[in-house]
C-alpha cells in the first residue's frame, strides 16, 4: 500500500492528544450486539464514557443509529418487511425508544441530552446549515450533549442506502458542521483491512491512512448485520471530515474504554489523519464555497475585537451595511477606514442587510425592540467567523 496506508503500529509520544470537540457514531451492529434489539449493556458502557469525557470538559456529539432496529423490537409483525413505509414506520417507533433509552442512561451521570434529527437537505440549505450549527453549539455551550440522527421519518435516501448510509456520512457531515477535532466510526470491526478478514485470514489492518485514494476506496466492502451502511460509507465520512480539518478513526465499539483510550491517542483501529487544518478548511470553505453577499463596515472598536480578542460581530460596532443579503449569506467585514479594501473576516451573517439597517450602531439588548424578533446578540457569532 506504500505510504498511502500502514500495517505498522501507530507510535505514542507519551503525550495526550487533545481532542476538545469529538463526534462519535454508534452504529447499529455494535447498539445492538449482533441482535435485533438494542443491547441496554452496550449502550451503558458506551454512555459511560461519554459521560466521564463530558465531566473531564470535553464536548462530544453522539450521531447514533439504531432507531430501525428498536422500532422492529417493539413492533416485531413489520420484522420481515423491507419497504421504506414500514421501515419509516419502524424509525418512528423506535426513534422514541432510542432516545429513551439514552435519556435514562445518561440520567444516571447527571447529564442532559437532545434529540437532533437531520436530513441532508437540512444541511445543504444555508439557513439549515446556519439553524443547526448554532442550535447545536448552544447545546454544546449549556452543557448539553446532542445525538444526532437521520429523520428516516422523511429522509428516504438514507433508508434506500444511497445518502448518508446508515449515519456514517452524516457523522461526517456533523464533523464538518461542527469543526469537531475528532470523529470516532465505532462498529463492531475492528477497521479497514488489507482484504474482508471474514473471507481472507491472511487480511491485515491497516492502521494508518495518510491518503484516501482509488485503492483505499476499493477495498471497503460491503454491510453486514442490521445496518445499512458498510465500509464504503465509513471511508466517505473519513475523507469529508479529514478534508474538514478532522482526524478520524474507524475502530471496533467493543474494545474496553475504547472512546476514552482514542481520545488520549491510544493507536486502536484505523486512523486517518486530517489532510487540512481547520482554519484552512473554513477559510476555504467561507472565501470559495461561499459566494459573498455583502459588507458589514465596522468601527476600531469592532475590529479590535474580532482581531485580537477573538470576539463575535454585535450590531452595535457596525457603521454601514453594503449589498442585499439574506441571513445566513456570507459577507466580507471591513475596517472604515480601509473601506477601499481593507477586508479584515468573513462571515456569516445572522441577520438579513435589511434587518441589519434597522439595528447597526445598536446595542444588543435593542434588537428585539427594534426588529420585534432576534435571532440573538451576534451579527455574526464568532464560530461562523474567519479572520484574514
């Protein structure tokens, strides 16, 4: 496999990785411990140590599958029936069961949780995008921790195997979303391997890939078990979320205190390193994926603040508003005294220009006397935000 991918063991340098953001997927073989049912020990033991990651001030969003799996538990005469309503069905039943099941597991550590259900329509739409990054960082800074699913009550790619598959591209799309350090794939495989290690014994793991590449593309195989995504759904989400500025790894949900052992850079699994760091990947993202709807000039009080104290954009330090834009565009913010070019970030704007005209100069506890509405204190809130 050359340099691309490595059979040899992953060296520790005795030191912790610091992984402050981490999005771990549950997939359905391991929720449900190669049965039909959710296995409530699994699902313990993997809460468990969400819980002490949660305590030791880490920031962990679970995307969990298994909703399809629960529903045919309580509602075992649509067992057999493979159509998408009865399996829309089965997701509709087993999502609250799901859900419960986490409720009260997380109870016993004293943390609360929130239902995210997602489509990929919700996060190709730029007010989507916007809506559920912030909801879910609002979570994340109350202390909350999110679990993310597909909506397979209206998402019907994703029950087809075609879309997200089974949660793992959705993970990677969470990663990206969220500008999460780490992403964990947990199965009930141990990684990517040299050949499928059911059918070949001399199969190796492959324990490092530096480059997702046609090779690498070609040895995942195919699902196995209760879900609906495979290997090949898990390198998609790897190479979306390393290209975002993540590391990812792909390891077996099984290993004893297998988050917290990845988490401290323990070698366990398949790691893909990230292939950008996350300022270039938002940058690329905010300056070229983006097209730029307008301006917000600002005053020295607002530049210095966004420059040197890593702050948010408030209305109140906004001289002018330039173009016509919808919240959640991208807009360029310039200095007033370099007007002329001096672009100092990029953004996205959590108000419309018009909305923006009617607050700019004003203090943040105006906005909602003065618009009606608010869609809180930021013009742009600082993780939507790049400085040049």
């Amino acid at each position: 496999m050359g340099n691309q991918a490595k059979q040899s063991s992953r060296k520790s340098n005795g030191e912790e990785r610091k992984y402050q953001r981490i999005v771990a997927k549950f997939g359905t073989n391991l929720l449900t411990a190669g049965t039909k049912h959710l296995d409530l020990e699994v699902m313990a033991t993997l809460v468990g140590q969400v819980a002490r990651l949660h305590h030791q001030g880490q920031e962990v969003i679970i995307v969990s599958s298994g909703a399809i799996a629960a529903g045919r538990q309580k509602l075992g005469r649509l067992e057999e029936r493979k159509d998408i309503p009865s399996r829309q069905v089965l997701a509709a039943v087993g999502q609250n069961a799901l859900m419960q099941s986490y409720e009260q597991l997380f109870n016993w550590h004293g943390i609360t949780v929130a239902q995210a259900l997602l489509t990929k329509a919700d996060l190709s739409d730029r007010l989507g995008y916007l809506n559920a990054r912030n909801t879910l960082l609002a979570l994340l800074e109350l202390g909350v921790v999110p679990i993310v699913n597909e909506n397979d009550v209206v998402a019907v790619d994703e029950l087809e195997g075609v879309s997200f598959g089974d949660n793992d591209n959705l993970s990677g799309m969470v990663t990206n979303l969220m500008d999460a350090d780490l992403l964990v794939l947990l199965g009930d495989v141990a990684g990517l391997y040299t050949a499928d290690p059911v059918k070949d014994r001399s199969a190796r793991l492959i324990t490092i890939v530096d480059l997702i590449d046609e090779r690498i593309k070609h040895l995942a195989g195919g699902t196995r078990g209760q879900g609906i995504g495979g290997m090949a759904t898990k390198i998609q989400a790897a190479r979306l979320a390393t290209a975002s500025g993540a590391t990812v790894v792909i390891a077996d949900g099984r290993e004893r205190d297998i988050l917290l052992r990845l988490v401290k850079g323990e070698p366990i699994g398949t790691l893909f390193p990230a292939a950008a760091s996350k300022m270039e990947s938002r940058k690329r993202w905010m300056l070229t994926g983006l097209a730029v709807k307008g301006r917000l000039v600002v005053d020295k009080g607002a530049m210095v603040a966004l420059k040197e104290q890593n702050r948010s954009l408030l209305p109140a330090g906004i001289k002018a508003v330039e173009g016509d834009f919808k919240r959640g565009d991208a807009v360029d913010i310039v200095s007033e005294s370099g007007k002329k070019g001096g672009k100092i970030a990029c953004g996205i704007a959590n108000y419309s220009s018009r909305e923006l005209a009617m607050i700019k100069g004003a203090r943040s506890d105006r906005i909602e006397s003065l618009l009606g509405y608010g869609y809180g204190d930021e013009v742009v809130h600082r993780n939507n935000l790049v400085v040049l």
